[in-house]
C-alpha cells in the first residue's frame, strides 16, 4: 500500500469512527437524559407518597364526638348518626355548627327492624 493509499484509508477510517462516536456520545445522552428524567420522576413520587402517608395519619375515627375532645385535621366522629370529618387543623367545635367540619356520611332514615322481611 503506497502511503497516499495509507493516508486515504487512515482518513476513512477516521471519519468512520469519528460517526460512530459521535452517534454513541448522542445515544448515550438521549439515554442519559431519559434516565434523569425517570429518577427525577421517581423522586416527585416518593414525595407523594411521602406527603399522602404523613395525611394518613390522623385518619382514624374517634368514635361519637365528644364536647371538650380536640379533634385534629382528617379525624372522624360520630355525630346524630352522621359521620363527620375534622378539616380544621384542630377544634372543639361541635360538628354541623361551623366551618371545622364536613359532613362525609349523612345519616340514614330509620328503617324497619327486619322482623318482617321476606
């Protein structure tokens, strides 16, 4: 091989893998970037998760409400056979009489006993 032959073939080569460089660096930053953007994902919702499970909490039912018990945010309570859920950070306050409370479960009319069901 006669050195311009060498020199034309050292080119070619070069460009070639220079091409194949380039579109690996362009893969490798599409998949990098796709990456980024799943972890970056995955974070957001591991905060939501985090957030939802801190809510939960104080989702627990006190039972009948009770004058004088301080009820906290996303706890429940009985109430004239209604359920009511507490959205104020905390109160006292009677569910029905304000703004502290939301009424989730309404009460019922009252049925038969059953006694004379088919």
């Amino acid at each position: 091989m006669t050195p311009t032959e060498e020199l034309v073939t050292h080119t070619w080569l070069s460009k070639l893998l220079t091409g194949i460089a380039e579109r690996m660096n362009e893969r490798h930053s599409a998949t990098e970037s796709k990456v980024l953007r799943l972890l970056q994902t995955q974070q957001q919702l591991l905060q939501r998760v985090a957030a939802l499970e801190a809510a939960m909490a104080n989702h627990e039912h006190k039972g009948v409400w009770q004058s004088g018990t301080v009820y906290r945010k996303h706890n429940a309570a009985t109430y004239s056979g209604s359920t009511w859920t507490c959205r104020a950070a905390q109160t006292q306050q009677q569910p029905g009489t304000g703004m502290d409370w939301v009424l989730t479960t309404k009460r019922g009319k009252d049925g038969r006993d059953g006694r004379d069901a088919a």
